[in-house]
C-alpha cells in the first residue's frame, strides 16, 4: 500500500546522499513523498502545521529537529495529527536508539513506509513538549566523564551520568519537589525525568521507563559527599524511591519549585524555568516504532 508521506529534513544534513537515495528508490515503487528542508529554528515546527492530509510526517535529523516536529504535532488536535516516522540523522539520536530504529536511512524510511503505528505518551514541561527526555538542573549541563576507577567501582550496570556527578562541582538548587504521594523540601535535588531510557549519546538514565505506560521515570540525584561514595552506587543500582542520595520514582506528574531559575533540557533544547510541572500525556501520537522496541511495553507489542 503507497503511503502519502511529507518528510522533513534538517538543513544541517541536507546533503545525507544515503537519505536522498532512499527516497527516490521509494518513490519508485510508488510512495509519495514531499521533503522539506528546514532553514532555521521553527522551521520545522511551522512546516507540521503546513503539511496538511499526509499518511505519515517523517522527522529527519536528530533528537532538536524530533522535538520541534512533536511541538508542531501537539499544536494539533488529536484527530489531525498524522503517524510519526523518524529517519536519526543526528549526532546522538537518543530517542531513535533507545527505540531500535535504524542508524540506516534506507533501513529507516522503509520501516516508516511499513511498520503499523503504535500509540505512544510525550511528556510535558509546562506548556513545552519532550519526546525522550527532561534534564533539570545539573543533569542539564552534565557531560558524560566516568573515570575508569568508578566504572569499576560501578560495575557494568553503571550509568555514565554518575561519574559526571562526581566530577564536577555540583551546584544545589534548593526548593520543593512535589510527586502524588511525597513533598520534598530542602537541597537539590537534580533530576531527569524519562519518557524514553536514554540521554547525553546513549546515558541509561531512566532504565525502567517504557513510552506508553502513561508514567514518567524520574531519577533524582541529591549532593553526594565523597564519603558516601559506596552508598550512593548501591542506590544506583538498586533504583529506590526512598534512597538517600539516588532516588527513582515512576509517576504520572511532578512538580519542581525552586527558589530560583533552573535550567532545563527538553530533548536537548535548553531553557529555563522558576517552577515546573512536568506530566505524562498518554498516548498523544501515534508513531512508527519497530516491533521489537524495547520501550514498548508487554502489551503494546
């Protein structure tokens, strides 16, 4: 069955020859696909708007461009909005990878041709939109630096955002966090909250999250005291939510209120905030993600 596609494409890689060719082998076998290219920022999202009755509105670029296309699909009603493809073109892709999606541009656009859509959850940060993942505070700065010493002491489990923690000086935010079934008040605590598992270039942040549970995963990191070094990587690996420096809640929303502006990372774009609501929105697009996609949950596959 010819699908009638509209494939929106970043600038920056305009030139992805295996892309290009892609399309055209498509094309050939009777597929219909309008590609756009964007100029600038609010290309994309402006371009959702524009696209019109497509079958299939393709994302191609990396995790920036994902998140502007989600922008412009949540500026539609529900009932307007078309099925999400994803050609990763970027540098990190977090979504797509976490996803199983294909590095392969022909491999990707064949999978948005002819894989059935699954119904999927975007989280919300005010009147923001994320696909995969929200980074606040720390977490929207951190780069992945783990010494060998900590991976060892980690294990292979560990998560590369760890060893960021505790190599750089973290800065403490302090306020309130507010989830359904606890108030915390005093320090900190940075956070990421996951729709997807992944961030930072394939960071395992939220290893428990599936992206059509109707929950956000949310690790919390408080300071850490050198001391406490043996503590905190047993409540990383355990992922509690009562932990004494390391906590993991799932929850439908969550609410920060700090004393001050935070920075915030949605899907990579960075912003600020002098309080947020973050909340799961279940179900919100449909999207074409491999059967085999790991952040399925049991019943969707």
């Amino acid at each position: 069955m010819s699908r009638n596609v509209h494939l929106i494409l970043n600038g920056k890689v305009v030139g992805n020859d295996a892309l290009r060719a892609a399309v055209a082998r498509q094309r050939e076998v009777g597929h219909r696909i309008e590609v756009q290219v964007t100029g600038e920022k609010g290309d994309a999202r402006r371009f959702v708007s524009a696209a019109g009755q497509v079958d299939v509105l393709i994302a191609a670029g990396g995790d920036g461009t994902l998140n502007e296309i989600v922008h412009g699909l949540m500026d539609l009603t529900i009932n307007a909005r078309p099925i999400l493809g994803v050609v990763p073109l970027g540098t990190a892709n977090d979504f797509a990878t976490g996803c199983a999606i294909p590095r392969d541009p022909e491999k990707a656009l064949a999978l948005c041709l002819e894989a059935e859509a699954v119904a999927i959850d975007v989280g919300k940060a005010n009147e923001r939109w994320f696909l995969n993942a929200a980074s606040a505070g720390f977490g929207a700065h951190v780069t992945a630096t783990t010494s060998p010493d900590l991976k060892r002491l980690l294990g292979p489990a560990a998560y590369t955002v760890m060893g960021a923690i505790l190599a750089i000086n973290v800065r403490q935010y302090h306020g309130r966090v507010i989830l359904p079934d606890r108030e915390i008040t005093g320090g900190g605590p940075v956070a990421i909250i996951g729709n997807g598992r992944q961030t930072g270039g394939g960071v395992q942040v939220a290893p428990r999250a599936f992206i059509d549970d109707g929950l956000l995963d949310v690790l919390a990191i408080r300071q850490i005291p050198a001391t406490a070094l043996l503590t905190a990587a047993r409540e990383l690996q355990q992922l509690s939510p009562d932990g004494e420096y390391i906590s993991y809640w799932q929850t439908p929303w969550i609410e920060v209120d700090p004393e001050e502006m935070i920075p915030v990372n949605l899907d990579g774009e960075p912003g600020e905030f002098s309080s947020v609501r973050y909340e799961a929105v279940p179900k919100a697009i449909r999207a074409i993600i491999p059967p085999n996609c790991p952040l399925l949950s049991t019943t969707a596959r």
